[in-house]
C-alpha cells in the first residue's frame, strides 16, 4: 500500500551499482597511469607529466587534426596547462585521490548524496496512500531508471550522469506519472 517506500527500496540498488561505476571508473584511471608510470612510487610532478602527455593534444598544421603532444615543457608550464583546465585537473585530483584511504569515504558519500536526490525525485510524484506494482529497476550505460505501475498509471524515474566540475559524480534524477 506504501508505493513511495516500495520504490526508495527498490531503487536504492541503482544507487549502490552506481556508485560501484563510479569506484570502478577512477580504479581504471589509476591503473592506466600505473602502468605509464612503470614505477613503484608515485609523485605529484609524475602525475601531472602523465596527465599532460595523455590528454593533451596540440593542432598539427601538416596533418590537419590534433595529436597529442611530442615535447614536454617544463614543471611549471605542464602545472599552469593542468591547473587552468578543469578537466586536466579533475583528472590529476582523481589519479592522486588513489593514494590515499578514499573508495570506502567516497562510496558512502555517493551513495548518501544520490539517494537524497532519488528520494527527492520520488517524492514529487508518489505518496504512500498509493499502490506500487511491476516495480522494475534497470542499470544501462547512461544511468539508470525504475519503473512501475501505480494506481493505474505509469511510472518512471531516471538518473543521467551529471557534467561539469562539481557535478561530476552525482546523477540527476527526472520523475513522470502517467
């Protein structure tokens, strides 16, 4: 009889496979730098080589395309490219956050932010004088959804990969009961 609740409890596993996504997503980013890297130790000057060499890439005149780059300034200028890029910088943030005690922290944070933002979203559109039936929950590539039946009517929720630097690792949540 409580649809709101019915669904929170069933969608609360898009959240923990999201987060899951998430961890896994930046575990990828450390091993390819790892692996660059060919060292057992790790330094912040190395970490910002290796984000400059990677990602950047300069306007070859005679191919006509980008391509990444063949000479590496010095210390300062790669920390001035990085620094003045919030791409570069989240990327650097997000190899150097690897070395220190950050999966369990920063999967309850997902996972406690996300979940606010769903429950928020639910709670537009169920109450729990209503009925919840053929509740559904689906993880694609872009994000995830839950649907089901209430009183009658469609219902569906989803979450899309927010961009941009603060927003990076949330999703955003849209509701519709039809």
């Amino acid at each position: 009889m409580n649809a709101l609740q019915d669904i929170q409890n069933a969608a609360q596993t898009i959240v923990e496979q999201l987060a899951e996504r998430q961890v896994n997503q930046i575990k990828q980013l450390q091993a390819q730098f790892n692996e660059w890297n060919g060292r057992p130790t790790v330094d912040s000057d190395r970490v910002y080589e290796y984000v400059y060499r990677t990602y950047i890439k300069k306007w070859n005149q005679a191919t006509g395309k980008f391509e990444p780059v063949t000479e590496v300034p010095g210390r300062m200028e790669i920390y001035k490219t990085i620094s003045g890029n919030k791409i570069y910088k989240s990327i650097y943030n997000d190899i150097m956050l690897q070395y220190g005690a950050w999966e369990a922290p920063f999967k309850s944070l997902f996972i406690s932010q996300n979940l606010f933002k769903l429950n928020r979203a639910l709670s537009k559109h169920l109450n729990e004088q209503q009925t919840a039936t053929n509740i559904k929950v689906t993880v694609g590539g872009d994000g995830a959804e839950v649907m089901a039946d209430v009183d009658g009517k469609r219902f569906v929720t989803f979450g899309v990969l927010c961009g941009g630097e603060v927003q990076r690792l949330h999703y955003r949540y849209r509701s519709s009961l039809k």
